[in-house]
C-alpha cells in the first residue's frame, strides 16, 4: 500500500489538473464585458445648476414676477427674479404628497428639525397644506437624498440637495410667491 504521502501529492497533481483543464475550457468561452464606469460629474443627487447644454425653461404657465416656482411633473423649482429671468433651477424629491396646482406664498420658515423620515433637515420653506400635512421645501444637513418611504406612508416635503436648499432659503423670504404647476 503506498504512504499516505504519496496519496495526497497524487490528489493534489490531480486537483491541479482538473483546475487547469477547467480554466482553459472558461478561457475558450464567451467573455463578459464591463460596463463603462459613470463619469466623475455623474451623481445620484441633483444637480446645483442645470447643464449649459439643457437648460429648463420656466414654465409659461407660471405667472410673473419674483417667484419660486415648483413643477409637478418635471420635479423641478426655478428661483424667478423680478424681470422673469430664471436666476437658479434644479431638481428635487418630491414626498408622496404633493400640493395641488396654484400660487401660494411663503408662510412659514424654520431653520432646522427633524423630518417625518427621521432625517434631519435645514432651510424648511412651508408654502401650503394638503391633507392635513404641512407641505415645505427642505434639503437634508447630511446632503443626502431622501431614504425610500412605503407608498402608504405620507411625507409631504420637497427635498432637494444642500446647495439648492441654501440657495432656496436665501431667494424664499416670508411672503414670497410659490406657483406650482402641472
């Protein structure tokens, strides 16, 4: 009977073997491709500023004069100046309910609390209200996007990333007017 070293240097040659007959046969096969890798300027959060290349236009249907003016469907704001000239415009995470279409003013403004989500948020704009929910612009301390919320629950801010809500809070003084649109 041949020594028990003898076995497992024959097992071991063996496993070798077969690993290498198996890489050679996955070698022949086809091979996956990577996916290009997203851009240094691409983010899952929104953008300070639209792109040169696409910028969004005001909404005709948004009125006139100083403004801040919130799209439903585009889930957008534009930050309007006396001349209706587009001074800022961005994205933002609308929560589960929304206020209807209108003109409403700035009501109420608050430094900092914390959300329905549990996050905690800065430069709250209150505008209007919507089944029994204060409906407000805000952007998260952290800068981060909203977390996902159960399509039951109901969260009625607007977020938006940190550099919008500053620049929201600045532009968004008590008594501002908000039009927001379909």
């Amino acid at each position: 009977m041949p020594a028990p070293k003898v076995w497992v240097t024959g097992l071991t040659v063996g496993a070798i073997a077969a690993v290498a007959v198996l890489a050679v046969k996955a070698d022949e096969g086809t091979k996956p491709t990577a996916a290009p890798r997203p851009s240094a300027s691409a983010s899952a959060h929104p953008s300070a500023s639209p792109t040169k290349s696409t910028p969004a236009a005001v909404p005709d249907d948004s009125g006139t004069g100083r403004r801040i003016v919130y799209s439903l469907a585009e889930k957008r704001v534009w930050l309007v100046d006396a001349s209706d000239a587009a001074q800022r415009t961005f994205p933002v995470w609308p929560g589960t309910v929304s206020p209807d279409p209108g003109t409403y003013k700035v009501d109420v403004r608050r430094d900092a609390t914390t959300g329905s989500d549990g996050v905690q948020i800065e430069h709250i704009i209150y505008f209007a209200s919507k089944s029994g929910l204060s409906i407000a612009f805000s952007n998260a301390v952290d800068g981060s996007s909203p977390p996902a919320v159960a399509s039951s629950a109901q969260t009625s801010g607007i977020r938006m990333a940190k550099a919008d809500g500053s620049a929201l809070w600045t532009f968004g003084e008590t008594g501002t007017s908000v039009v927001v649109v379909a």
